[in-house]
C-alpha cells in the first residue's frame, strides 16, 4: 500500500493496468478494447458509492503491482474516517 502519495511521482510507468478487485478498470494487451471506453467515464462511474478502494496498478516497469488505497471525495469535503 502506498502510504505517502508523493511517492508515486516516483514511477515512471510506461503502459499501466488499472484495476479495482477483479474489475480491470483499463488495461493494455487483450482488454484493451474492453477497457478502453472507461478513459472517457468518471471515477464515480467506475466506483461503486464512492467508497474507499484499493486500485491494482501494474506496469512492466514496476517490480511488483502497486497497490494504492484511495479515498473519494464529493464537492471537495473530505470524508470521515
């Protein structure tokens, strides 16, 4: 898990997969066209309700996946633990 968000500045990736559970999100190689009309969606209508989420990120470049746990807020109020 990332726990620092600046350090994702860190990674220079190259083709990333995105995905949240077992939904890819967007990903090269042979979901690439399944995937692709997701580019133009909103976050809200990949993320059911807006709840707190791990988004899997993979790349060539990466060692491992990157997991990075996210937070969504409406209308810029942050939201209660």
């Amino acid at each position: 898990m990332v726990s620092e968000p600046q350090l994702l500045g860190q990674h220079e990736l190259k083709a990333p997969s995105i995905s949240l559970g077992a939904k890819h999100l967007f990903a090269h190689g042979i979901f690439e066209e399944e995937t692709r009309p997701n580019l133009e969606k909103s976050i809200s209508q990949l993320v059911p309700d807006g709840n707190p989420s791990v988004l899997t990120i993979n790349d060539k470049k990466l060692a491992a996946p990157l997991r990075v746990q996210c937070k969504w807020t409406d209308g810029g109020e942050r939201m209660k633990e």
